[in-house]
C-alpha cells in the first residue's frame, strides 16, 4: 500500500504544467509551477515545515511550545499543518489587508488569529511586525518564526523547489519568474539553480508601493516608494535577510490592477484557480518578453490558491469598486449603470442642517441635491456646509434653504463622458442624470475620474 504517514508527507512535487492561451504573445514554452498541490494550497508548505523542523533540532521549538508568526496567510497555514502534526500552538499575526478567505482558513485550522493595521510604519508597534515580535517575547515557551530573516525559508527552495524545476525541465530551463516577498523562494530556487548553470536568469516580480526593484538597481532603499498596495503576498517595505539581491538578474512592477486582471485571465484561460501573486507573475513576464527567445525555457511560480481570494479578486462588485474591471464608459448610463437601482439621496429645503449631515455620513456622501415641492431647487456641499459653519458655528439648526448652493445642472442619461465633463468645467460639483420616468441619480467628478482607464 502507498500512503503518506500524514499530511507532512504530502508537501512537495508539485507538477509542471504548459500555459498556452495567458501567455500567447510569448514566443518560447512557458511552464507554470504550480503549488497549490501542496496540503496548504500554497509554495510556503515547503519552508514552513522546514522552519519547524530546524527550529526543533536546534532547540529554539520545545515540545508543547507555541509558534508566532506574522504572515499574509499562506505561511501561517503551512505552520498550521505542521503544528496540528506535532502538537504546537499557533498565533498568527495578519494584516488587515489580507482577504478574510485567509483568516478564515487559519482559524479553521485551530490558529489564533490577530489582526493588525496595514498602513503603519513597520517599526510601529501596531504593525504586524512589531506585535509578532512581542507576542513572541511575551508568550511563555514559544518561538518566534521570523520567515523574512529565518535562513530555513531560502534553504527549503533550495533543497525542495530548485531541484524539482531542474529535473522536470531535464535541466533545460532559461529563466525562472517569481513574486517576491520574503525572498525565500527566488533566492532559494535561484541559488540551485545557478550552481547547475550559471546562466539561468532569475526574475522578481515586485508591485507599486515596495522598495525591492529600486534597491536592486541603485542600492537605495527609498522609503518615498512606500506606500500601501493591494496586491497580497509579493512586495515588501522592508529589505529581507532571505532576499539574495546578488542571486536575482532583475525585478519588473506590476500594477495591483494587471495583477488583479491577469489572476483572473489565469482561470478562464487556462482552468488554472491560483491567487494574487500568480497574475502579478504572468503581467511580469508578459512586460519582459523581449528577453526570451522562441528556443527559451520558463518557469513561472504560481504561490498559492484562487479560492483564498473569492471575496476579493474573483468577485465582480469588489473589482468594480477599484477600477479594475475593464468597462468602456462612453456616456452618463455607463457610468451610473452599477447603481441605477439604488434611490437617489436628497435634500429637503425645510429640513435642518444637521439631518442632512447626519444623512451624507450615513451614506458616505459629499454631496446632496435639494429639493421642494417645484423639483430640484439647490445642493449642499462638505464645501458649503464648512463655509457656512465658518460664518456660524450653529449651522447645524438652521433650514437647508439657508446653507444650500446653485442646483446641479441635468443631462439625460445619453449623454457622452465629454459633455459631462464640460459641465464639470462649469464649476458644478456633480451632475443630475434624467433616467426617466421622473427617476434621476447623480455623477460626481469621483465618478468621472473612476471611469479613466
């Protein structure tokens, strides 16, 4: 009988598989390494057990002890694994950025998971850096991970990752392509597979708001490209120990946009269900096209699993609200077509202030049409009303028809994203749109900015 003596034995040897749609205007075979084969659904299996194991026989893990780790998810799900097997506690520290998928699956795990704020400085004590840290320092027997500085991360890929790619490609491959975050996996991978043959060339993908593409040209670690970014999992705004900038050829950046694009592109292309990272990789190797050749060799990494990302990548509402998905706005109808449903928020001239501004907070609103019995008659502004209580700070009492500016200008529902924008140049602060059958919504210069590609 075949059978693994538990999960742990799973881990590992996962396929290579030809992409051929995503990647057409490639002219060289291009291999996808994929790791959601392993138990966890994602390549941090590997190092997270190697992490363990190291930790174990040097003694900085004792039986009973508890494991700490601030990780995106991924990690802290590999670290579950093994924790279940052999019997440790599990605190995982997480950002607020990280899909709820994510934190869903390490508490399912048995993990504690705690939540920390994404855009603090990484030396604030709320960062998710800092609060692993301290909980490791506080916790009675426990051990502290540290994947960013742990040198078992790198030597996972190392001993794992990089022997897999050369005896599945027969030693053929030309380049390797891969997110970077902790920098385990490409310095890991990179390091074997340069000592087989020096001329393999090892790309990063790195994302808008991280320091390593700058740093690996210039050797500045420039704290203004800082800034926070959606893509989960590749970027960092720290310089990693596990990241081996002499091993890598060069990074290329790619948008959270592309990488939310391309992620999806991946699954209705290819039936290949992959996460975040793996669509940053595929717009990262569609920018360096012109470094390969028809005789090349690619591998390209695919981190982790589709489904820790349902709420976030693959559903349509959220891909909207950030631009991402690809709508030609051409006229007003366009632009207000995901809401035309939802009631038109107004203003009454007899009514007070303060019920207005208790209306914009409730629907996160800065701009509000009035109205009487006669039709729209005027508007209220976060502007106006500032303006107003500069003059008198008991604004809040007063009727609407004493604060209230001009009445928005209305265009039908046809009319183009240019006409608009000459209303806008009028200084109107949003637009009225007639749907209709007495029914009208309204476009804000919010709206016409979000219809920009």
């Amino acid at each position: 009988m075949k059978y693994a003596e538990n999960i742990l034995g799973t881990i590992g040897n996962t396929p290579l598989v030809k992409l051929n749609k995503v990647t057409s205007e490639i002219d060289a075979l291009v291999l996808a390494k994929v790791e959601t084969f392993n138990p966890g659904s994602s390549v941090k299996d590997r190092m997270a057990i190697k992490m363990i194991e190291d930790a174990e026989a040097d003694g900085r893990l004792k039986p009973g002890g508890t494991i700490i780790e601030g990780t995106s998810g991924n990690t802290g799900m590999g670290l579950a694994l093994g924790a279940i097997v052999k019997g440790y506690k599990l605190i995982c520290v997480i950002t607020d950025k990280q899909s709820k998928e994510k934190m869903d699956i390490l508490r399912a795990v048995g993990a504690e998971v705690v939540v920390c704020p994404t855009d603090v400085e990484p030396t604030d004590p709320r960062s998710y850096y800092s609060v692993s840290k301290r909980l490791g320092e506080e916790t009675p027997n426990s051990w502290y991970v540290n994947q960013y500085d742990n040198p078992s991360n790198a030597v996972a890929h190392y001993e794992q990752t990089g022997p897999e790619i050369w005896e599945q490609t027969e030693g053929k491959i030309t380049h390797f392509i891969v997110g970077v975050g902790t920098g385990g996996t490409i310095s890991g991978v990179a390091k074997y597979l340069k000592e087989k043959n020096p001329n393999i060339k090892i790309w990063g993908v790195d994302t808008y708001g991280s320091v390593f593409k700058k740093f690996h040209e210039t050797g500045v670690f420039d704290e203004n490209e800082i800034y926070s970014y959606v893509t989960e999992g590749i970027g960092e705004d720290i310089l990693p120990k596990n990241v081996d900038f002499s091993l890598i050829d060069g990074f290329t950046k790619v948008t959270d946009k592309d990488a939310a694009v391309y992620t999806r592109k991946i699954a209705v292309e290819e039936g290949i269900f992959v996460g975040n990272s793996a669509g940053s990789a595929i717009k990262g190797l569609l920018q360096l096209k012109e470094h390969f050749t028809k005789d090349d060799v690619i591998v390209v990494l695919f981190h982790d699993s589709g489904s820790r990302y349902v709420g976030k990548i693959f559903n349509d509402d959220w891909m909207r609200e950030r631009g991402y998905l690809d709508v030609d706005y051409k006229t007003a109808q366009d632009v207000i077509n995901d809401r035309e449903k939802s009631p038109l928020i107004i203003a009454r001239t007899e009514e007070l202030v303060s019920h207005a501004i208790g209306r914009m907070r409730q629907h996160k609103l800065s701009q509000l049409p009035v109205i009487d019995i006669t039709g729209f008659v005027g508007s209220v502004s976060e502007s106006d009303l500032f303006r107003s209580y500069v003059d008198n700070k008991d604004i809040a009492n007063k009727p609407i028809r004493e604060v209230m500016g001009k009445p928005y200008p209305i265009a039908q529902a046809g009319a183009s994203i240019d006409e608009l924008s000459a209303l806008f140049a009028q200084d109107n602060d949003a637009v009225l749109i007639d749907l209709g059958n007495g029914t009208h919504h309204i476009i804000t210069k919010y709206d016409i900015v979000g219809s920009i590609k």
